[in-house]
C-alpha cells in the first residue's frame, strides 16, 4: 500500500506540523514511568524523525488521553487536538494504530470530515494509509469496523460472564453496602454494622415512615459507612439521605441475595435480615407506596386522578394554581395540556372541587338506595342474610358519610369506582359490582380488588350542564343541588365592595369620585362602575349572594354590562334575570 503524501497541496519548503495523538482504555499501570501511552509516543516521534527529509515537523503539544475508551468522542486530549486543527495549528496526525483515534465508524467518519476539511493527513505508524484515496478510506473502515466488532464481542463476553458469576450468587464488585466488607472478591459480614442494619430494619418496621425514621437515626448520630479508597481518600461517615434509606430496605444483599436485571439468586455472603423483618419491611414499602399512588398522603389529593375523562374519552389530568396564595385544583383534559386550547375540543378543565363533589354525593344516594345496592350485590353475594347485610351496612355508610374521615371515604370512593366520564350534560360514575361489595365491606387493600374485566359496570348518571367561562368549565347540576349551591365568590366580592365604597362616599369626606380615586390609587371610571353595584334591585343582590343568579352571569360581565339602568325591571332584563 502506498504511504501517505502530507505534502500534496502544499506550498514547496513549508514544514509539515505533526501531532501525535496516544490513547490508553483502562488507568492500570497509567502510574508507571513508562507505560504504554509512553510506547506509543515512542514509535510515533521515531516514525516522524524518518520523514524530516520530506520535511515532517514534531509540535510540542502532547494529546494524550489515559483511561478514556475509544467508544467516546468525550476526551479532552481529542477534543484540544481537533481545536488546533480548527485553528489551521496542525498539518498531519500521526497515531500508533487506528483505534487509538477511535473504535466506531460513525465517530470515525465525523473526524476524517474535519480532517478533510482543514486539508490535515492521517498516518497510523503501524498501519500506513493514505486517506487522501478512496483505497485507503475502504482499508480504513474495514479495520474499524472490525475494531468496533471486536469491542461488542468483547461486551458481549462480558456481560455474558457477569450473569453467569451472579447466577452463582458472586459479588461482581463495587462498594459495599453497609453492614459488610469486601475481602478477597467477596462480601465478609462486618458485625457491628450489621446490627445496626437490623436496628435500622426494625425500626423502620415499627415506625412505618421512612421521614421519621431519619430523624430518629439523626438524633442518634447512625450515618453511613466510612470508606477508604485505594488511594486513601476517605468519603462516607454522614447522615443517611432519605433516597439511601430506601434503597437499603430494598436491597436484597441483605437478605443473603444477588440480583441481576429482575432475577435474584442465593448468594455466596450469609444474609443480615432474617426472612420474617423482611417481608415485614417489604409489606410496609409496598402498603406506603399504595398510599402514595392513592393520594392519601397528599395535603391536596385528586380523589379522581387516573379515573376521569372528558366526553372525547381523553384522560383529564390533575392540575393546580396558585392566585393570591391560595390554591385552585382542576382537572385538564390531555388535548388541552398537549396541543394547547385551540386544539382542543370538548370538556377542557374543570373545577376538581366541583366534580369530586358531584361523584362523591351521587354514590352516597346510591349506597342510600336499598334497591340499586341490591341489584349491584346479588350478582355478587347469592345468600340472602349476606344480600340484607350489604344493603344495610351500605344505608349505614350514607347515613353518616358526612362524618367519615376524609381519608376513609376517599378510599371507599376510590375502590369501586373504575371510571369518570365527564360530558356536556351528565357526569357517569362507573362501578364495578364486586368492588362495590369490597368497598361495603371495609376492604381497601389494592391486592385484593377485583379485575375490572368481564364484569359490566353499573353507570350511575348525574344532569349537569357545562357552563364555559374562558379557558375552564363550570359544573351547573340540574337537579335539587342547586339550591344549595356554593355563591361565586368573584360576584360576591364585587358587591360587598360595591357597598363599602358607597357608604364611604356618602360620609361626604371627598369633593368628587376623581379625589377619592386617586386616594384608594384606582381610576375614577372604575370606581364608578362599581358603586353602581350598591344600587341594584334587592331581588337581583339576593339571588347572586344565594347562588340563584344566571349561569353566564361572572363577575367580569357585571363589570362590563355597561352603564347599568336605575329602574330594576331594566336591570333584571340587562342582566339575564328575565
């Protein structure tokens, strides 16, 4: 094969600049005098003295990256080196082999593009290319693609090895966890360490909070393993994070285990964790990470997260903010939260006040109605003393589920009910028959529920109307709850200052709305537009403070209803009350 011609294309005289690049994998023997970046040097400053007649030119720079795999293109020494070739400081590169530069052909293709386009050469010492001919870049890519094959096969082996040695229970290395010692490749129990892994175990069983038992561990001064690496730097010695105390309760090492992806194997080391602690700590991990995913441990929970969905099937997702410090809970269709609002049709966020409070009275009606809670068991239950016992324990449930713990009635609401389908006129609350009966019962453990397969659900259907006010929704009931509605607060804020500013005005202390304006810093034109409130018909004050006023009837409409007429017949007309 022909050698490489650094010269062509250069000016006749100019000295060609050669920089020697080096790379090592591992860091083994790095320490020594001479090691194999060394070497590589060596025969590559030997190569260039033997092309100084062609004038060849050794740069003082030295790129040299130790402990760094070729499977990266991460290595500073590479990096400063294809800087210098962005900088026009480098004619020619010089390499012992070609995987010294790189072990894969994508990265390799991407640098012999900077070398082409900086007009740099490339000559590995031992394998001489051209990379200037098309013969010489086939060569190239055939060894490569053998160096990136060889690099798999050898990953391969390894990995292959790892499993094997973990199917026997061998500790494959790494740091110890507390409570042992690695000593000749394999995990020695560390006695007092140990004892304090099972303090630490039987605590958090009795405890049942992994918050609580760092504090308790803190005010014991128990923290974590000190450790020494081979070069003597010490690390380790402090508080247990949170994170580390979960991972400790999981990790099966203790229990006298090796794990490999979802496999576990009998290991070679002796357990710490008798089997009784820890299926008992297993049992807590699991009932805690229940409670979570229920919401039960939020200040704020969504009574209906993964359950409810707008009348397009998409799932509604809770959602939540924050207006002068106080927090408003929605649920928001995905369209909307994906795609933004004009992409989104139908229902697309709603109060989650409004409809957990929706679904949660119609199931009380339904527990109160003896014939629906029947015809849910019998299908379930066939003696009859159980049938009756159902039905009565549900009346028992209605009766007095105002006074359940709120953590009580928001498990009972959420074992039986397998979806919310929130449309333009209803809400329906889907329940499972069989679940209904686990929920009567007082059962709220996950592992026991019924699949919600091959079981028709019972629909429970609630009239509402959906009232559009911007971006969100409001639920209007068409049933008695309305009377009993909730007064907007925007509305009634409105009039409550409506009134104040009236009775202000009227003391006679200001000479016009404008000096009075400019003391509370508004503008005269809002000022007036609200003391105009204070003079509306009683009937129409009454209905809005009573929750009884139109549905399209807000607080910024009345705002900007325009000059409102004195006559109360006008008003009620302008307004939407007749």
């Amino acid at each position: 094969m022909a050698k490489p011609d650094p010269t062509a294309g250069r000016r006749p005289g100019r000295p060609i600049r050669c920089a020697i690049y080096t790379r090592k994998s591992s860091e083994e023997g790095l320490e020594q005098d001479f090691n194999s970046l060394h070497a590589q040097r060596e025969a590559c400053e030997a190569y260039i003295r033997s092309q100084r007649h062609e004038g060849w030119v050794l740069l003082c720079e030295q790129y040299d990256d130790g402990g760094i795999s070729g499977a990266t293109m991460d290595r500073p020494a590479l990096q400063q080196l294809l800087a210098d070739i962005a900088a026009r400081k480098v004619d020619t590169v010089v390499v012992y082999k070609v995987d010294r530069l790189t072990r894969t052909l994508a990265d390799f293709a991407k640098i012999v593009e900077i070398f082409d386009g900086h007009e740099v050469a490339f000559v590995s010492v031992t394998q001489q290319f051209n990379t200037t001919t098309s013969m010489g870049r086939l060569t190239l890519n055939v060894l490569l693609s053998f160096a990136q094959f060889e690099r798999e096969v050898t990953g391969e082996r390894i990995r292959d090895k790892i499993a094997a040695s973990k199917k026997k229970g061998m500790w494959m290395g790494g740091t110890p966890p507390l409570g042992y010692d690695a000593r000749d490749r394999k995990l020695i129990v560390h006695a007092a360490e140990a004892e304090t892994v099972r303090h630490i175990f039987r605590r958090y069983a009795a405890l049942r909070s992994v918050r609580l038992l760092k504090q308790e561990l803190d005010a014991a001064g128990i923290v974590s393993k000190d450790r020494v690496s081979a070069a003597g730097r010490r690390w380790g010695g402090r508080p247990l994070a949170r994170g580390a105390l979960y991972r400790m309760l999981q990790n099966r090492v203790y229990r006298g285990e090796i794990a490999h992806k979802d496999q576990h194997y009998p290991a070679e080391h002796p357990p710490i964790v008798d089997q009784e602690l820890w299926d008992r700590v297993q049992a807590v991990l699991t009932a805690n990470a229940i409670d979570r995913k229920a919401g039960h441990t939020a200040k704020n929970p969504s009574l209906l997260a993964g359950l409810i969905h707008d009348g397009a099937g998409n799932r509604m997702t809770p959602s939540h903010a924050v207006k002068d410090g106080k927090r408003y809970r929605y649920y928001v269709s995905r369209p909307l939260i994906a795609e933004g609002k004009a992409k989104a049709s139908g229902t697309c966020r709603i109060p989650a006040a409004e409809i957990e409070r929706v679904v949660a009275d119609r199931v009380q009606a339904f527990l109160a109605d003896g014939a629906a809670v029947f015809d849910a068991v019998r299908t379930i239950v066939t003696g009859t003393s159980d049938q009756k016992r159902l039905v009565e324990q549900a009346a028992t449930i209605a009766q007095g589920w105002a006074t359940l713990p709120p953590p009580r009635r928001r498990s009972f609401l959420r074992t039986p009910i397998t979806r919310v389908e929130v449309t333009e006129d209803a809400v329906h609350v889907h329940l499972l028959p069989a679940r209904v009966v686990v929920a009567i019962e007082g059962q709220s453990d996950a592992t026991l529920l019924p699949p919600a397969l091959h079981q028709d659900p019972i629909v429970l259907a609630v009239p509402v109307r959906l009232h559009r006010i911007g971006q969100g929704t409001r639920l209007i009931m068409n049933t008695a709850r309305a009377a009993a509605a909730q007064p907007n607060a925007g509305l009634t804020r409105l009039l409550v200052q409506a009134h104040q500013m009236q009775r202000r005005l009227l003391q006679g202390k200001h000479r016009s709305i404008a000096e009075f304006a400019n003391q509370e810093q508004m503008t005269g034109s809002y000022i007036s537009r609200l003391v105009r409130l204070a003079w509306l018909a009683p009937d129409i004050t009454q209905a809005i403070l009573s929750a009884q006023h139109p549905p399209a009837l807000t607080a910024i409409k009345l705002m900007q209803s325009g000059p409102l007429p004195l006559d109360w017949q006008e008003q009620r007309a302008v307004l939407g009350f007749v």
